[in-house]
C-alpha cells in the first residue's frame, strides 16, 4: 500500500480503521488469554476465583491488603500477650526491655 498517493482524507479515514481494528483485536487477545488462564486453572484443580484471590503477592494492582496479618516477631517472655510484629514503632514494654540493657534477640520468636 502506497501510502504517499492517499488523500489526507483517504489518510484519516484509513487511520479511523486502524484504531477500530485495533480495538477489536485487543478485546479479542483479553478474551483469549482469559480462556487460556481458566483453562489451565481447571487443568489444574484450581478455582479461578483462588486463583485471582493472592493476598498481598501477585495481586492486581491497586488491590487492598487491609485485613491480613502479620506474623508476630517479638514477643515478651514472662507474658506472653505482650506480642510485636516488629513494624511501626516499638510498644513500651519492649522499649523498657532494651532500655534496661537486654537485648531484643532474646524477644525473637
């Protein structure tokens, strides 16, 4: 195809095409690549929704993690409710234990 012999308008409206045709084919690979993700999950065993239900890894993007926990680190051992994940800032008890000269290795669970 002899591009530089088109009519701007001939241009423009080949132009509208390609945009539409586009359009058409991404759909069509979304489609696609959705049937192949169900097919290999049910090849496998998995529901689709475990399967797009990650957590915080491989989640989509802008998904919340509100909700998950996370794995307690420290934890005092004469009282064993006074628990600390090790993220934001230290809980009292936990400041008073290095403060008073022991070491917070001693706290790891």
């Amino acid at each position: 195809m002899d591009l530089s012999n088109m009519s701007i308008s001939d241009l423009r409206n080949l132009q509208e095409q390609i945009k539409q045709e586009m359009k058409t084919r991404e759909v069509q690979e979304v489609q696609k690549a959705r049937e192949q993700i169900l097919a290999i999950a049910q090849s496998v065993g998995v529901p689709l929704k475990d399967l797009l239900a990650t957590g915080g890894r491989g989640a989509a993007k802008g998904a919340s993690n509100k909700g998950n926990t996370v794995a307690v680190r420290f934890r005092h051992p004469d009282n064993a409710s006074q628990q600390w994940t090790g993220r934001g800032r230290q809980p009292k008890w936990v400041k008073e234990w290095v403060e008073g000269g022991k070491s917070l290795d001693k706290l790891r669970v």
